[in-house]
C-alpha cells in the first residue's frame, strides 16, 4: 500500500516537473525570438547610422532643411523654365473627323494666295504631305485630328517665314507621316480589316510627286513631343541665311537638324581657272611688256635718243572684281531638316505618368 503511494507521489511530481519544464522552454524561445527581433532591428539602425554618418553632407537638421529649400527653388524655376518654353507653341484643338478636310483646303488656298504676293514658286500639287486629306479621305480616327491639326499650323508658320525672306521656290515640303504606323494602326478597331488596309495604302502613296518618301519616327520624351520636317527650297544663298534667322527668332522651338546646300552652277572651277588663266596672262603680258619698254628706252639713251611713249607695250587688260565673283550670286538650293518641338504642361505630363 505505502509502495503504490509512493509510485503515485512520483508519478505526480515527475508531471508537474515535466509542465514546468514545457512551460519554461516556450517561454525560453518567445524570449529567444524576441532578443533576435530586437537584436536585428538594432543591426539594422546601426548600419543606417553608419551609413548616414559617412554621407556628405551628412544629414542634420540643419541640412536637411538647406536640401528641402533647394529643391523648393528648382522647382519655381523648373516651372518658370516650362512656362517659357509653352509661349508661343502651337497647342491641338478639338474638331471632328470631317472638319478636318475643310480646314486643310482653307490653308491651302491661304499658303498659295501668299505664295503668289511673294512671287514664291511652289511645286506642282502642293498640298505639304496631306494630299490624300486633299482627296477627300478622312483621318482614321480622332486621335489623329489633333496632332495632324498641330503639324498643319506648323507647317503654315513656316511656310509663312520663308514667303517673309524673299526665297524664289519651294522645291518640296514633307512631315512627319506617322499614319499608318504600328502606333496608329493599333488605334484603329481590329474588327474592321479595311480600314487597316486603307491607312496602310494610304502611307505608302503618300503624295510621289512632292514627298521624297515618309520621315522616320523619333522616341518621344514624357517632357515634350516634336515634330519632323523636311524642306527644300531655292533662291539666293542670302535669302536662305535669312530664313535659318528667321527660324532661330520664331516663338515656335525649331531646331535645325540637317543643311544641305547644292550650287545650280555646274561649272564654278572652269570659271574660277579661266579667271586665274586671264590674270596670269595678263600679269605675264605686262611683265613682258615692261622688260620690252626697258631694253627699249635704255637703247635709245645708248643712241642718243630720248625715249617717246611709243616704245610702252599695250595695256593688258586684267579682269575687273565684279568679273572675279564667280560664287554666291547664283541661286542655291537647300534642302533643310528640323524638328519643331512642343513642351507638356504639367498635367499632362502627371497624366502620361500615371
């Protein structure tokens, strides 16, 4: 009996000993993952005040606050800076897809009359890259009509300034053709194989006679879009230099990104030898004569004759500085590539963004 007590009594004390002990593990590893917690949290800020202790300039109030009125002042003048830059630009206007033909025509006629005051040849169905517009076919959809819209003013300001300096033709004028892109492809409905057809045929033909093909392309920046133009005139190389001015000083961004200059005078070095030919002849002419006159007089003196005009070789006859100008009075062509750029306002900008 006093045996079985005993067993119990251990038996007892062994399970208290055995939740005693359960109960101290757990709270020997909550205690355990807390350290470990803490103690990584503490590595952690350490090395970021290690980190921030070797910057320079190291981040204390004082600095901290000369950053946050720093990057205060950059952004007024990042916003005077923009504000500058949108003076001036041509900005897209809303307008339906069948408004756009009439438009185009009304510009047309306008750029023709102005061509005519001018006295400014322009190629034979000018129409500035929108012939198929011309004919008739209306854009595929509207997210075409405002950038078409902007290329159009554009392209009539400039046109403009070169009636303004005087220049004798317009040879060709293309844009940036960007219809019938993958871009603009994507745009129209999937589900109408004909229209897709048709912009991609359209692209192609685009106006053979003026155009000398369509104007790659170019990557867009989410701070301003830009437009491509190819423009080849002719007239006097000065007229052309006043246009390039008058470029530079329009309100409109336009940056010249390619001159290509062509003499219509073919034969510049055979004048330029035949003048050289005529000056030496001339020199050598009056040389010879010279020597001649010298022995001449020198002869009569020996004789005892005073010497009379009459022994003086001719005159040569040397070509005048108007007759040396054998450059820049012809008429050049130019052939002028340039972007005009449009900068983003800041809600479109937070717009393109998001």
């Amino acid at each position: 009996m006093n045996l079985r007590k005993d067993k119990l009594g251990l038996i007892i004390g062994a399970a208290v000993i055995a939740v005693v002990a359960i109960v101290l593990a757990a709270v020997l590893i909550k205690v355990w993952q807390g350290y470990s917690t803490v103690k990584s949290d503490l590595d952690g800020k350490k090395a970021r005040l290690t980190q921030l202790q070797r910057r320079d300039p190291y981040p204390s109030r004082e600095n901290v606050e000369r950053i946050a009125e720093n990057a205060n002042l950059m952004e007024q003048r990042f916003e005077a800076l923009m504000g500058d830059l949108l003076q001036g630009q041509i900005e897209p206007k809303p307008m339906e897809r069948a408004e756009f033909p009439p438009l185009l025509e009304r510009s047309v006629r306008r750029l023709r009359s102005a061509a005519e005051e001018a006295k400014v040849t322009l190629p034979a169905g000018f129409s500035m890259g929108f012939d198929r517009y011309l004919k008739g076919e209306l854009p595929q959809n509207t997210n075409e009509i405002s950038r078409l819209i902007v290329q159009l003013q554009e392209a009539e300001k400039v046109l403009g300034l070169v009636f303004s300096v005087g220049l004798g033709e317009i040879v060709s004028f293309n844009r940036e053709l960007f219809e019938g892109t993958a871009s603009a492809a994507a745009e129209i409905d999937a589900s109408d194989p004909r229209a897709a057809r048709r912009a991609r045929r359209a692209a192609r033909t685009e106006d053979a006679a003026e155009a000398s093909g369509p104007v790659a392309l170019k990557k867009q920046s989410e701070l301003y879009s830009s437009e491509h133009f190819v423009l080849e005139v002719r007239g006097r190389e000065e007229a052309i230099w006043r246009f390039l001015n008058e470029m530079a000083r329009n309100d409109m961004k336009i940056v010249v990104t390619s001159i290509q200059l062509t003499s219509d005078q073919p034969d510049i070095k055979r004048a330029v030898e035949a003048i050289k030919q005529a000056s030496k002849t001339a020199a050598d002419l009056a040389a010879r004569g010279a020597m001649s006159g010298q022995s001449q007089r020198t002869g009569m003196f020996q004789q005892g004759r005073v010497p009379t005009l009459a022994g003086t070789a001719a005159p040569a006859i040397v070509p005048s500085a108007e007759e040396r100008v054998v450059a820049g009075r012809e008429p050049v062509t130019a052939k002028i590539e340039f972007d005009i750029y449009r900068f983003k306002t800041q809600t479109s900008t937070q717009e393109t963004a998001e």
